[in-house]
C-alpha cells in the first residue's frame, strides 16, 4: 500500500534532519525509507522550480563509508521511480559532483557524512546553480510524498525491487582535475615535494593526480580502507603527531589532505604543523584578488585586520549562509567574491582570469584550490610555507568540540547563557577570562573580553556536539582558552 507523508514528519521520526550542510543522522536512522523520501522531497522541490524538466537527468555519488553504497540505491531507486534517470558519477569528491551538476545544468544528490563517525551518514543536494540555500531546505521539508508499498518491515527496500537503470559516468572526477591542469598548467608546482595523506577520504587518488599533473613529487601517506572520521576543525592528536612524523621523515615542503568527502582542506607548513582553515582561506582569498570575502563569525578576524580586501561580510555558521551573502554581495555589484569557513572550505561565486585560463565559479566547498593557493603563493615569493603565514597579522584561532553532548541541550544552555548578564557570564565561566566587553548571537554564544580575546560557543549542526571556538594574540593563548573552556562545558552536560 502506498503511503503519503511529510518530509518533515519523516525528519521527527528518523531523527534525520537537515544541519548546516545537508541531512545527517546515524546510519542505521538512514534507512532505505527515510533515504527515498528525502530524495523524493528534493525532486519535487527541484521539479517545482522548474529545474528539473520530466526525464531529466540527477547526477548520484558518494563517500567511502560502509553505509554510502545502500544509500546511494536509495536514492536512484527514488530518482527511477519519479520518472528520472540516474547517473550514477561513483565515488568522487563533492565538489567534483558539484561541478559536474552545475556544467550539465542538473540537480545531484552526494551521499556523505563529511567529517562526522562512520556510524553516521547524510545526504547533500545540489541544484543546477550550486548548493541548496536554508529556503530550499525549508521547502523539502514542507513537501508531500508519496511512498510505494516496496519497504520491508525494516524499513529497507525489498529485494524484488526492480534495481533502478542507471547510467553510469565517470567524467565527473576527470573535469574536476582538468579544472586545474588546464587552468594551471604543468609547471605550477614543479620541484615541490608533497605528502598526500590520503586515510580514507574520498578524492585521496584525484588529489595526488591532480598534483602531479601541476609538477610536483607526490608521497602518498597513511591510506586506510577502514573509515576515518578526519575533522579539519578539530585535527586528531594522532594526525598532528603524523604530519610531523612524516615531513621529517621524507623532507617533504608540506602535506595536504581532506576530509571524508574531500570538499574541505588540510594544508601544513614544511615541518608538518597543520594550518588553520580560516588562516588558508584569507591566503587564498588574496591569490584568488577577491574585492569582497563572505566568511561566518567564528573565523579569524585576522581578515579583517589585513587591509587586504575592500569589504569583509560575516555570516553565521555554515555554507548556505555564506553561498546567500555571496550571492547578495555579486546582485550588488562585486566583481572578485569568494568565501571561506573556519574548516577550510572555500567558495568561488565569480570566475577569476589566470595567464593560461579562466578558473570557473564553484559556489561550494572545494579544498584544492586552498591547497594550491598556498603552494603556488609560496614558490612564486621563494618562501616556505610557514613563512608565507608571517604575512599575516598576528592572530590567532583554535577550536575543539565536546562529543556526545546533545543538540538540544546545547541549544538550552546557549540559549541560557545569552540572557545571563555579563556580570553572571563572567561567573559561569569561572573568571578564567577576565572582563565581558560584548557578545555577538548571530549564532550560538560570541563572548569579546575587554583584552580582545574571543570565546564563541555553539551547537554542532551535524551531530550531537558542543562547539567551541577562541581567538587570541598568540596561539598558545588561543589553545588555553578552548581549553578552559571546554573544561567549564564539561561541568554544564
């Protein structure tokens, strides 16, 4: 029997619920049921914005967690089903699906969970014009589906379903690399040598491709076919330990890396100190001749204190808020607009002109062009890594998350702590940092102490964990406060 439901009665149910880039919930929550519903919700969505025309093409890929594989033929069950053809771009990075959607001018849905635990998985829905925005989510959120009685008791896709004529195109990673080669050149990055640690992140093979097609000496690192949740705000302590390890070790002039799905970077220096994301997105942004940087409030206001750019707009956390502004700042005339998170990720929203070509707009997170940036930057100025970063204003950023610390009782406690005055803030937090200047609620809890030091609180949009990010002059002081706090937050589960 055919059931007609509410994606966002789906969302109550499953506990699947969109964060701050896509769906995301624990993958036994992502049943086959829960899956091709959502995907059905993002068809009718697209359908009614007239993206989407009867037959159309929707571009499917995904990650490398145990989880993805069945997801993904969820999703091009619902894609078959609504009348659609599947294309089926394998596993490849997000942005490399990204890219493929926009080029083709059709919707593409990646199966990943980015960053978070391999029990964990989501879904990412792309447009024709680039990411969903808080007002697509909404909308999905609002429609009606209608199931078909294929659903087990399990909630899985019975094997007498018909398994979905997918076709299959592998040419989604091949342009992502050409983006680059070709705009680049095979001299970019000669006589660098280069650690790719690969762990199991999906672009780990396209990125030491894409590497040694620009000329440098690749050393591949640290492969596993066991998921590792690799966080690029919160770098493990055995990943620290290893950069080092291995920069030493092979005399390499840095080490890149990415997350789960690759859309989000981790560059080091030559002694394998991994950098700050939001430090590499305003190197970036100056490589790139951006006039305006959209980033969120939680990055280092070091952007600001540059000189570097004609206008610095803050959002909240998360890439539709930075895709929105980008987008307004682009309706009011900037001509060079780019952004960046605090993980790295950095958005293209106009197309910049190089000697060998023209690098395309690419509205959503992608890691390689940080990554070159910063290699290209320091072999034009015969510089190290680490000394292209004394070009910056000295300030300084850390961040840590306490896990398992539920959403809503994060969010209860956030929202406690921004109606406490600042006499009773600076009580709670044990006096460990001094006077409250102000606060900023854009999103979650941003504390200013009168000594310039930030401390920013907030709730985890993908999964159940407590935020914290600091800044200061130094970033040994940076690192104590997260310290501390994280310390205090403890105390409040």
């Amino acid at each position: 029997m055919m059931t007609e439901i509410e994606i966002g009665q789906i969302a109550e149910e499953s506990g699947v619920q969109f964060g701050t880039s896509g769906v995301r919930g624990r993958a036994a929550a992502l049943t086959d049921r829960v899956c091709y519903a959502y995907v059905l919700g993002f068809l009718q969505h697209a359908e009614r914005l007239h993206q989407l025309p009867p037959g159309g093409r929707v571009a499917v890929a995904g990650d490398l967690r145990p989880s993805t594989d069945r997801i993904a033929r969820a999703a091009m069950q619902a894609i078959s089903d609504r009348g659609f053809q599947p294309i089926d771009c394998g596993r490849v990075p997000s942005p490399a699906l990204a890219l493929y959607g926009i080029q083709e001018g059709i919707p593409a849905v990646m199966v990943t969970g980015s960053h978070i635990p391999a029990d964990r998985n989501g879904i990412k829905f792309t447009l024709p014009a680039g990411e969903i925005l808080k007002e697509d989510e909404q909308s999905i959120i609002s429609q009606r589906v209608i199931l078909p009685a294929s659903f087990d008791d399990h909630q899985a896709l019975v094997p007498s379903t018909e398994t979905p004529s997918a076709t299959t195109n592998a040419t989604a990673a091949e342009r992502y690399a050409r983006r680059y080669t070709e705009t680049f050149g095979s001299r970019l990055l000669a006589g660098q040598r280069l650690g790719v640690y690969e762990h199991s992140a999906v672009g780990r093979d396209l990125l030491s491709r894409i590497l040694a097609g620009l000329g440098a000496e690749v050393t591949r690192l640290g492969r596993s076919e066991t998921f590792i949740p690799v966080d690029t705000e919160a770098i493990r302590s055995e990943d620290v330990a290893l950069a080092a390890q291995w920069a030493a070790e092979h005399q390499l002039d840095a080490i890149l890396s990415t997350d789960g799905d690759s859309d989000r970077p981790l560059v080091s220096d030559e002694r394998g100190r991994w950098l700050r994301g939001d430090v590499v997105g305003i190197l970036c942004a100056r490589f790139l001749r951006a006039d305006v940087v959209v980033t969120p409030l939680s990055c280092n206001t070091a952007v600001e204190r540059s000189r570097w750019f004609s206008e610095v707009r803050r959002t909240r956390i998360g890439s539709p808020f930075v895709i929105a502004e980008m987008q307004a700042a682009v309706s009011a005339g900037a001509k060079h607009v780019v952004g960046y998170e605090a993980n790295g990720g950095f958005l293209l929203a106009t197309d910049v002109e190089f000697e060998n070509g023209t690098l395309g707009a690419l509205p959503t997170r992608d890691p390689v062009i940080v990554q070159l940036a910063i290699l290209a930057e320091a072999a034009r100025k015969r510089r190290t890594v680490s000394q292209l970063l004394t070009e910056l204003p000295a300030r300084f950023t850390a961040s840590d998350r306490l896990q398992g610390f539920p959403t809503e009782r994060s969010r209860r406690l956030l929202e406690q702590l921004s109606h406490a005055t600042h006499e009773h803030l600076e009580r709670e937090l044990g006096g460990s940092f001094g006077t409250i200047a102000e606060t900023n609620r854009m999103d979650g809890l941003r504390i200013t102490f009168d000594s310039g030091e930030i401390l920013h609180l907030r709730a985890s949009g993908n999964a159940p964990e407590l935020r914290c990010y600091a800044e200061a002059d130094t970033e040994a002081r940076a690192l104590k406060i997260t310290a501390l706090a994280t310390e205090q937050l403890q105390s409040w589960r």
